[in-house]
C-alpha cells in the first residue's frame, strides 16, 4: 500500500498507510523511503506534515517481522535489520525542512520515536496511548533512539520514559512533551498545516541550516558514543533472558487477536 503524499498550500501531507496499524516492518522502512524520495523530487524545502491513516499513528515494531528474527539469535541478521531501522527514523529526524507530526491517534515505542522525530507534535483529543515500551518486552533502547528521545523531550522525560516503559493518555503526553498541543480530531490536519506553513517559502534555507545547528550535538552523539550502545543494545536483545520477555509479548499479542477475531 503506498504512501499518499499530497501538496497543501505551502506544505506537502504525507500519511501513512503500509498497514492498518504502520506496524513498523521492512516494508514500512521501503514506503517510508519512497514517500520521501517524492517529497524531496517535487516539492523541495516545503514543510513536511507526517500523520497517519485511520486511528493509529504507528503502533511500533511489527513484533510477529522482528521477534522470529531476534530468536534466531543471529547478529548479523538483527544488525542488517536494526541499521535499517535506524537509517530511516534518522532520515525523519534530520530532514533539512520543517516538520509536523498530525498524532492522529495511538503512537508507542518506534512509533512514538517515529513522531519524536517531527519538529513539532500536535495529537487529536481522544483515548490514544502513547509510550516507549520497549525495555519491559525486553529489548534495549538504542542509543541512537536515546539520544533522539533526549533531544525532543529532555533528559528527565526520556528517563521516564524508557525506564518504566509506561503507556500514557493524551494529557500525560502532553506533560511528557511528546506532544506540543491537542486539538479536536476534526482540526487535527488543519492545525497542522497551520503550524507547518507558519515559516514561509523564502524561510526555508534559513529554517534548515537553524535546524541542523539545533540537531548537530545529538548527531555527534549519534555517530560517536551512541554507536557503541547501539552495538550493546544488538547484543542484549538476542540474550536468553531478553527473548524469554519478547517471547510472552508476542504470546500475549496472539491472545489478544484471537480473542479479538
């Protein structure tokens, strides 16, 4: 299912759509890619509103792609995997424009780092939940997720959040700083267009080179000491005790389908 990409004004929507949910799996990395290979092909420098389609944002990782993958247990695989993962959230987080993230409803753990990425966050009022829920179903933060956490919502938030591994409403997540604001659903989109377009066309150089200077020393971190955290983090979630966790998540996730279906 592609992505849809559309011009609005003086800013450019691109929703997802890979699947009901954007469980993140590779191919949500490949339509993420192709979507904003288009952006950048046609409409060059304008803001950038990311949302996505239905009640979901982005649910995180596809747990039914990547927990077989991590019980292989073989690092070469969960390294090629986890390099493409992180590729493709830093393409978000380090796009010379301006973005908005339209949290149109459930964002947890990659989903949420997905719209942590944006810089700014507005989410519809309702019963969404939010979190980075990874530790308690035993995989490791990155350190390259860490650093990107740290950056959006500061150093006391991020520890909260990935330490406890909570999932948080709508008015919790406003004092997280995950979101910025919360507007009725039906104005999510136009809200967000309206904060994207309020940096002009003629601003747009200047918008980005502020930006990169802003981003510079969590990228340095990225590609220095956060790399090595990154490789720990590869090592750990292939470790006995890391799957047996993973193993009752995705168990837990079956039996909540079936008793669904």
């Amino acid at each position: 299912m592609e992505w849809r990409v559309e011009a609005h004004g003086a800013a450019v929507v691109v929703e997802m759509r890979s699947n009901p949910v954007n469980k993140m799996n590779p191919q949500f990395f490949d339509d993420l890619h192709a979507a904003l290979d288009l952006v950048e092909q046609r409409h060059p420098g304008l803001p950038l509103v990311l949302t996505g389609a239905g009640s979901t944002f982005s649910a995180g990782l596809d747990f039914e792609d990547v927990f077989p993958r991590f019980a292989r247990g073989q690092l070469d695989e969960v390294t090629a995997w986890f390099e493409r993962f992180r590729g493709s959230i830093l393409r978000v987080f380090a796009l010379p424009r301006r973005t908005v993230a339209a949290v149109n409803g459930h964002a947890v753990a990659g989903g949420l780092i997905l719209a942590l990425c944006c810089d700014v966050r507005i989410g519809a009022a309702g019963p969404a939940r939010f979190g980075l829920n990874e530790v308690p179903i035993g995989i490791p933060m990155p350190g390259v997720y860490t650093e990107i956490v740290r950056y959006a919502v500061g150093s006391r938030a991020a520890a909260e959040s990935i330490l406890e591994g909570r999932l948080n409403d709508v008015d919790q997540a406003l004092r997280l700083g995950y979101l910025h604001e919360v507007v009725p659903g039906e104005r999510l989109i136009a809200e967000a267009l309206a904060r994207a377009q309020a940096i002009s066309p003629d601003s747009c150089s200047a918008y980005a080179v502020s930006k990169q200077a802003l981003l510079q020393p969590a990228l340095k971190r990225i590609a220095g000491d956060a790399r090595e955290m990154d490789e720990r983090a590869v090592r750990v979630v292939v470790s006995p005790d890391s799957m047996r966790a993973q193993a009752a998540a995705l168990d837990l996730l079956k039996r909540r389908s079936s008793r669904s279906s």
